[in-house]
C-alpha cells in the first residue's frame, strides 16, 4: 500500500522532472534559435559581398565563377550548420534517454520492493502466484531493456548513415571542384 509521504515524494519527483524537461526544451529553443540567427546573419552578409561582387563582374565568365567560387563554401556552412543541430539533438535525446532510463529504474525497484512486501501477507497456497507475478516482472523488464537495445541500434545506424552520407557528399564535392576550375 502506498503510504502519504511516498505519494508525496513520488509527486514532487515527478514535478522535478517536469521542471527538468522544461527547461530542457527551453535551452534546445534557445540554443535553435541562435543557430538559426547567427547562420541568418551570416548569409545575409555573404550574400550582400556576393552581390557586391557579381556587380562588379566585368564579364559572364566572372560571374560563373564568382559562383563557382560561392557554391563550396555554402555547402560547407550548411553542413557546419545541420551538424551543430544533429549535435544538439543528439546530446538532448541522450540526456532525456538517461532521465527516463534512471526514471525507470526506480520505478522497477519501488515496484519490486512494494510487491515483495505484499507477498510476505499472501496466504499460504499463493506461491504459484507469487512466482508467476515474479516471472510476469522479469519478462516485463527484459523486454523494455531488448526494446531499449533496439532503439540504441536503430539509433547508432542513423548516426551512421548520415555520417556516411556527409562523407559521400564531401568525396563528390572535391571530386567535382577540380572540374570546375
């Protein structure tokens, strides 16, 4: 049976973590926000010295490569860019991955425990019971844990397959620089 002051320590936990996960959102708005103001006011000036410089162009063949010359540094930004934001997602999706994990884990244990002490007042003849809810917790358990190494492959692979994407587009990138010139 839960007690008062459990129900009541069980609230506050969980209001903390509400607080947690707000400000966590907080920190990620803020944090987006300044990416995509910073990455804004360097475009803006770019473009502008491009623009400068395209004015200035005495001939189409000035203006290709001006161009040219624009292209690659754009690709590297807006790789520098969405990194940075992987990054920070990343590093948000682990944090709330660790709360809810330690979250988990003293669910698990508090519903352990309370069951133990339950089982200790079952009548005599309830040791089937007992053992097939013992056996129910196990099972519950592992599968959250086989799910939670699922969504940690899932997660790697995709962790993966950008990073190989960056690389494909990187290799074609400098591949087709020299071309250009």
């Amino acid at each position: 049976m839960l007690k008062s002051n459990q129900f009541a320590a069980a609230n506050e936990a969980a209001v903390e973590q509400f607080s947690k996960f707000a400000r966590m959102s907080l920190a990620n708005v803020e944090k987006f926000a300044g990416l995509g103001l910073d990455a804004a006011r360097e475009s803006v000036e770019l473009a502008t010295r491009h623009a400068q410089a395209l004015a200035g162009a005495r001939d189409v063949n000035e203006v290709v490569a001006l161009n040219q010359a624009a292209l690659e540094p754009s690709l590297k930004r807006a790789y520098a860019l969405s990194r940075t934001a992987f990054d920070a997602a990343t590093e948000t999706s682990n944090e709330v991955k660790r709360v809810l994990e330690k979250q988990n884990a003293e669910v698990q244990k508090a519903a352990v425990a309370a069951l133990e002490e339950a089982f200790k007042y079952a009548p005599s003849g309830s040791e089937t019971v007992v053992a097939n809810v013992k056996s129910a917790m196990a099972a519950a358990q592992s599968a959250y844990e086989n799910l939670a190494a699922v969504n940690k492959q899932i997660y790697d692979t995709v962790g993966k397959t950008v990073e190989q994407s960056v690389a494909t587009a990187q290799a074609a990138s400098k591949k087709a620089a020299p071309r250009r010139k």
